[in-house]
C-alpha cells in the first residue's frame, strides 16, 4: 500500500490537502459559532441543530442540478471559487442584527455550492494520486479532517467563551479566504475530466447510470443512511451539553482520526474489506447508552468509541471506486458527497424536532436505535443473491 510519505511527494497533493485543512477548520468554527449564537437566540434544539448542519440540506437539490460539473469543470477554477464562496458567506453572517432567517437563507445558498466541492475535491484527488493512492489519500484527508476538527472546536470554545460568536464566524472567514489562495496558487490549471458543459440533463443522466447497478445503490445506502443518523445525535451536543458540546465534537474528531488512520493505513485489504458492517454498527451502538442520560466523561467516552466507525467509509468509497468508470468518478464521489450530507441535514432537522418534542438525550438515541437497524437490513439485502449480472454502465459524457 502507498504510505503516507510518499504521498507529499505527488504533484498538487499538498496544496490540495493543505486547502482542505483549511476548510473543514474553517467550517468546524463557523458551524460551532453559528449553531450557538443561534441557540442563545431562539433556545430551540431545533434551530440549532439546523443551523449547524442545515447546510446540507441544500447539497440534495445540487445533486440534481450542478453536480455534472464535477467532472466539467477545471478542478482549480471551481475549488477556488467554492473557497472564495464561503469565505464571502460566512462573513455575512457575522454582520449584526442579521435575522435568523437570513442566516439560513444564506446557509442554503452555501450548501447549493458547496454540493459542487465534494465531487471537484476527490474526483481531483482520484486524478492525482494512482489508484493504489486513493485510499491511503482518503485517510489522510480523513484524519486531517478529524485534528482539523479538534482544533477548530478547541479553538470555536475558547473564542465562544471569551468573545462573541461573530468574532468566531469572522475567523472562518478568514480560513475559507486562506484556502481559496493555497488553492489557487498550488493547483495546477488541469483540464476538466469530462467533455460537455456542465447541465441539469447531463446531471442526471449521470446520476441515473451511477442509480442503475444495484451494488452501487447498496454502497450510496451505506454511505448515506447509517452515517446521516448519527450526525443527527452529534448535531444535538449544544442542546444536551451546552457548556461542553465543543469538548464532545473534539472527542469525535478524535475517534474518527483514530479510526481512519487504523482502516487506511494499518489493516490489509483483506481484512478490511470485510470491515463495513461491523464499523458502522460501532458508529452507532455506543450512543444508545445517551438513553441513560451518561454524565460528561462517559459521554465523551461513548463519542469518542463510536466516532471511530466513521471509518466505514474509506472501505465503502474503495467499493465505489472498483465499481465506477473513471470518466464518472468525480460525479460518482460527489454524489456520495451530496446524498451523505442530504441526509445528514435531514436527520440533524428530525433529531432536533424529536429533542424539541422529548429531550436531547431520547432523540440521540433514538437515531442510534435507527443507524443500527438500517445497517443490519443493508448486510442482509447485500448478501442477498440477484438472479443475473450486472454490468456497469458505459462512461456517460
């Protein structure tokens, strides 16, 4: 397998990374001041919880409009753009007196572009490096992502305990502006992947051949459903520990760092290729325990174990890879991108509607119970046998 060393040594893999650290440090402080400086305005579980994770709601009608410009769209071009668009965002909602409708308005726009970035990213990144270098890749963007997150909430706390949530979503910005220029300075100007311009129709069609194999339907179910619950239980942290839920979110950082450097870097293909259900049955069973309302240390405890089955996606995304032609590898992984952060928003919005109705602590597990029982129907269809063979789809330009 490709180590992580060699990887520094490809052309374009260090801006690459370095702008996505800034990024998700940028998102994680700005989620964080955004979701509280919500809550101490409405108190609502609800609105908080949509606040930090609504964004993804808009990634579901991207994925069915932009989402062809993965792959016909220059990468530098678009994930510069995307960086300056957020930068741009996340300044305006730090300007005082904004409404909280605004806030989400402007919330809705950034999940529209931001449906466009997953599949520029790692279709970019798929280009990059070899294939034997995709999943080594993905960890370490993983585990980037998960000490990025660490930061951010450290840092999101300490600024939301000595200055105002807007000096945090000031910041931010600044990181998006700071991403934006790495990226556009350290890409080179490559061609877009694909021909055509980028349309609703080539969307869809796209995503229609990505929808036709059913063992790509099974492993975007995977990707999507199991995962999107249990965000649903984290987007709930500011209302069932409101003094805490930055310590939380670092301890799930922490877990899934932890996670994707074992899976993406220590265990053989062999065994990891048989990882998926058991990981994803991790990510949500500790969470049942919220039903006994655990003191902090045990909670964090129980975030910090499930948070490593985050991991199940390095082995679902090396699936998707061997099933999708290259031509529609970018598509394919922002599709991934867009239905996982979809159902994310969507599962933060019902976990925050249940914790308005019962208690934060009854909706996380709630979720949890729910994660569980989708990952087990999932194992069971998947070994399911289907009367005759599936062929994937020609490229689709």
């Amino acid at each position: 397998m490709t180590g992580y060393r060699s990887l520094f040594r490809t052309p374009e893999f260090t801006p690459l990374f370095l702008g996505t650290a800034a990024q998700t440090a940028a998102q994680t402080i700005g989620g964080l001041a955004l979701g509280t400086l919500v809550y101490r305005a409405t108190g609502s579980p609800l609105l908080s919880a949509v606040s930090m994770f609504g964004q993804s709601l808009a990634q579901a009608l991207g994925a069915t409009v932009l989402l062809s410009g993965a792959d016909r769209l220059p990468p530098r071009t678009a994930l510069s753009a995307i960086a300056l668009a957020f930068a741009a965002g996340t300044a305006a909602q730090a300007l005082p007196g904004l409404p909280a409708g605004a806030l989400l308005a402007v919330l809705v726009l950034l999940g529209l572009v931001a449906s466009l970035g997953g599949g520029v990213r790692w279709g970019l990144l798929n280009e990059i490096l070899t294939k034997d270098g995709y999943l080594p890749g993905r960890s370490l963007f993983n585990m980037v992502n998960g000490l990025s997150q660490v930061a951010g909430f450290a840092t999101g706390g300490a600024l939301l305990a000595a200055v105002s949530p807007r000096t945090g979503l000031l910041l931010a910005a600044a990181l998006y502006l700071t991403a934006a220029l790495v990226l556009r300075l350290g890409l080179s100007a490559r061609p877009p992947r694909a021909a055509g311009r980028p349309s609703v129709s080539a969307t869809w069609r796209v995503n229609a051949a990505l929808w036709s194999s059913r063992p790509r339907r099974l492993t975007y179910l995977g990707l999507w459903l199991p995962n999107g619950l249990v965000v649903g239980c984290e987007s709930l942290y500011v209302s069932y520990a409101p003094h805490a839920a930055g310590t939380l979110f670092a301890c799930g950082a922490l877990g899934m760092f932890a996670g994707d450097l074992t899976v993406g870097r220590l265990l053989p293909a062999t065994v990891r290729a048989r990882l998926a259900t058991p990981l994803l049955l991790l990510l949500a069973t500790p969470f049942l325990v919220f039903c006994a309302h655990p003191p902090l240390p045990v909670a964090a405890a129980c975030v910090t174990v499930a948070s490593a089955g985050f991991a199940a996606g390095l082995v679902q995304q090396e699936r998707l890879m061997r099933l999708t032609p290259d031509t529609m590898t970018g598509q394919a992984l922002g599709l991934h991108s867009a239905g996982m952060l979809t159902l994310q928003g969507l599962s933060a919005t019902a976990a925050g509607t249940v914790a308005q109705l019962t208690t934060p602590a009854t909706a996380m597990t709630t979720m949890a119970a729910g994660s569980v029982c989708i990952t087990l129907t999932l194992a069971v269809a998947s070994r399911r046998p289907r009367a005759g063979r599936e062929e994937s789809p020609l490229p689709v330009q």
